[in-house]
C-alpha cells in the first residue's frame, strides 16, 4: 500500500511536471535599448513562436514611433514641412488623442513635444548647456500646441522646427501593441528597460520585478511581483549627461525648457502601458511633493524613490499602497516593501 501511494506520488509529479509551462527567453536591441522577452507557454515549440511574434510586435511599434530612427512614421511626421496638414492613420490618430488628453491632464508636465529642447540639451548626443534666449526661443515649438491636430479630420499639421519625441511614450505603446496580440501564451514579460511590461499568468502567478537604487543603480531598493500592465521607470539614468560639473537630466520640464531638478527616481503602475509611462516622465518632472498631491487627486499608483542626504526615502501614493495591500495588481514579494 505504501508503495502504491509512493508510486501514486510520483506518478502525479510527473504529470504536474509535463503540465508545467515551458519559459523561453531572449534579448534584443530596439528602441534605443536592451529589451528582454520571455513567454511561457505548454510547449517549447509554442513558447519560441510566442516570443517571435512579441519580438515582432515590438519591431512593429519602432518602426512605427521610434525617434531613434529617421525612417519611421513618427521620423517622417518630423521631417514634413511645417504648415501642411498630414493625413494620420487611425492607429496614429488615436495615439495623438492620446498624447493631446495626457498632456493637458498632466498639467503640461508630459509634454512630447519637447523635441526641440531635447536637441538644445544635446540630450541623446553631446550635452550642452543652452543659453536662456535660446531656451526662451525655443519654448513656442517645442509645445504640443503648436502641433495643430485635427482628432476628426485625423490630420496634423508640424510647426516650423517642431520635433516630437517618442521617449517619453514609446515603450509603453510597444508593450500595448504586444498586448493586442492576445497570443495563446500562459504569460509573457516584455522589460525594455526602464519599463516592464507583463501578461497573462507568471511563474507563481506574478512575475518578480526588481526596482532599481536611484543611488546606485545595480543595486535593488525592493522589489514587486507584477500580475498584469505595466511598471515604469523614469530616474536619472545611464541616459543623464555631464557638461562640465552639471548633471543634465535626460527628463526636462517642458514648462520651463529646463532639466527637472529632481533626482531620485518614481515608478508608476497602469494597467496600460502607455499611461504608466507617460505618468512616470510627469511624474517625474512634478518632483514628489506636486507629484504625490497630484497623484492622489487623479488615483494614480505611484511611487518615489527620494535621495536625501545619503538614505533613500520610499513615499508611495494611496493608489500605490492600496494595490500593494490588496495585492490585486501588484503586490509585495520581496524586501523592502515593509517600508511602504
Ligand atoms: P526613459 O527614457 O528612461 O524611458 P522616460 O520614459 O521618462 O525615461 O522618458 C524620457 C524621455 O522622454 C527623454 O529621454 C526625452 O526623449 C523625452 N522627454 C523628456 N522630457 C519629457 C517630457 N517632459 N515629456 C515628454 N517626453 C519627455
Ligand atoms: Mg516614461
């Protein structure tokens, strides 16, 4: 009889072990970045075709509103002469709309407009720092108002030197395209760096995500386990530049045409992904105090990682802690979190 139920014991693990999901995994360079994928699904066969077509997905979406390439629609809107009017298509349509109601929500904090101060700012090349006349002239194309977008007719029209800038919300849509793909996958992880993305069912029923020291980025702060949407990041970063002793930070206040002055870091948590990282670069630019009250107001999940003097402060939003607690979306996994 013992035997028997040894035998039974086996048997059933055996089983347990053939139904368990099979997790493959990969790296990539796109958007400007090292992605990783990984996809889980009943077989190895399934699992690799999974991570194919996410790889594609997100091959898709750069080629469509990365700006770290010219030959991409977002590249062509930036080339087009200013004062016509350029038809969108309705994927390109409904992203404007979506640019145009954060960016207003937002206070203009997100603004994706800011390309022609990027440039000034030699964020993505040569850091300099750009004299005060040359901010101030800069300020009125660099506003997404000045990008006349039609939401009916579905046209934009560029101004004279308008550049917009794809950093801010990029990655997110990328992980909203993939999203769309509604793969028959027991679940897949989509990090671009910066922000994660996850889907469907995780190992142990999350997927463990690790949230950087803005003191010393090797090092975790905690970490949470993500269930569904999207966690981002924004925070100085390998992207912040020198010129001379002054720090500039790749994030700008589009208000001001200056580096946000904060330095620590802030992650948001959407369901969408565009949201969480357009949030996160708002977030960012409102600096904590705003940024909390703010976030409050509009039940956003989000949390700042706060350098003062050497220590690291942890202040949450109650959207933030109410998901931890209730552990719908996110919850704790790991160290750290007691402190929220
Ligand atoms: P990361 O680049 O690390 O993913 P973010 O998602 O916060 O960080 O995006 C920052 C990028 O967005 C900048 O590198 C720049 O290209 C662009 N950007 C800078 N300031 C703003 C802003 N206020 N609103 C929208 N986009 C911005
Ligand atoms: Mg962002």
């Amino acid at each position: 009889m013992r035997l028997l139920a040894a035998w039974m014991t086996i048997a059933l693990a055996a089983a347990a072990a053939a139904d368990r999901p099979v997790e493959a995994a990969r790296t990539a360079y796109l958007m400007g970045t090292r992605v990783t994928l990984v996809a889980r699904a009943a077989g190895r066969e399934l699992a690799t075709e999974n991570l194919e077509s996410l790889l594609q997905s997100l091959e898709q979406s750069e080629a469509l509103l990365s700006t770290w390439r010219i030959d991409t629609t977002l590249g062509r809107l930036n080339a087009a002469s200013p004062g016509e009017p350029l038809a969108l298509d309705p994927g390109l349509c409904t992203t404007f709309q979506k640019l145009t109601s954060w960016h207003e929500r937002t206070g203009g904090a997100f603004d994706p407009a800011v390309g022609p101060l990027v440039d000034a700012w030699g964020i993505e090349r040569d850091p300099r720092v750009p004299s005060d006349a040359e901010i101030r002239s800069l300020l009125p194309a660099s506003r997404l108002s000045a990008w006349q977008f039609d939401p009916v007719g579905c046209t934009v029209t560029r101004p004279p030197r308008g550049r917009l800038d794809s950093g801010g919300f990029g990655k997110g849509a990328a992980f909203d395209a993939a999203v769309r793909l509604r793969l028959p996958a027991d679940g897949w992880l989509i990090d671009l760096g910066g922000q994660v993305g996850a889907h469907g069912q995780g190992p142990f029923g999350g997927w463990r995500v690790g949230i950087a020291d803005p003191r010393r980025r090797d090092r975790e702060a905690f970490a949470v386990r993500l269930i569904t949407g999207s966690l981002a990041t924004s925070g100085g970063s390998e992207r912040d530049r020198r010129a001379g002793v002054r720090r500039i930070g790749h994030i700008l206040d589009p208000r001001s045409g200056q580096p946000a002055p904060f330095d620590g870091s802030v992650v948001v948590w959407h369901e969408e992904g565009f949201a969480a990282d357009v949030l996160s670069t708002a977030l960012y630019v409102m600096g904590p105090e705003a940024g909390l009250r703010w976030a409050d107001r509009e039940q956003i999940a989000a949390v700042y990682l706060i350098r003062h003097n050497n220590e690291l402060v942890i202040r949450s939003s109650r959207g933030w802690t109410e998901r931890v607690r209730v552990g719908r979306a996110i919850y704790t996994g790991v160290s750290g979190m007691g402190r929220l």
